[in-house]
C-alpha cells in the first residue's frame, strides 16, 4: 500500500492524477480558505489540476465550496484563482523574471 502512488481527485475534472499533477487548496482549521503550494497545510484539502482550464471552471462552478464544506465569497475565490495561476506559471511557464 505505501509504495502506491498517491493519487487525488480533480474538483473540477473529476480526473485522478498524481498529486505532483495538482495543486491542493485547504480549509484550514481557522476557517480559511488558502492555496497550499507545498500541500502540508492542516485542515480539509480540496485538489485542482496543474492547468488554466481547471483554475477558470472552478470560478463558474464554485466546486470549491462543495469540496471544502464552505463559502468561499467570490472575491476570495478570486483571491484563490489568482494564487493559483501564480503558482502555475512557477511551474511551467517560463516568463520573464522581476
Ligand atoms: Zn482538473
């Protein structure tokens, strides 16, 4: 069992992948609603794809309040959406540095 691969649920897709392939947003124990770029945060995780198409539905279909069991306001869900494309374009768009 432990030297399986861990896999995790897409909130938006509904697709398993590794978890190296998604990006963990976390309800922490405070009630807070935060993306979780090391994915170690306490609390209830909910997982999203490494991909803009996920980040963008998850805007309209509000899959996160389901996941996480709460209500995540729409500016801090674009708040969240924002974190999210940051940490994306660390991962594999290579721009320009500041
Ligand atoms: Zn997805």
């Amino acid at each position: 069992m432990s030297r399986r691969k861990i896999e995790r649920l897409c909130i938006v897709c509904r697709k398993k992948k590794n978890k190296e392939e998604l990006m963990r947003v976390v309800r922490t124990p405070e009630g807070l609603v935060r993306v979780d770029p090391l994915k170690k945060l306490p609390g209830r995780g909910a997982y999203i794809c490494n991909n803009i198409e996920c980040i963008n539905k998850l805007k309209r279909e509000n899959s996160l309040n389901h996941a996480l069991r709460t209500k995540v306001n729409r500016e801090e869900l674009s708040e969240i959406k924002k974190e999210l494309e940051n940490l994306l374009g660390r991962g594999d768009v290579k721009g320009e540095s500041l």
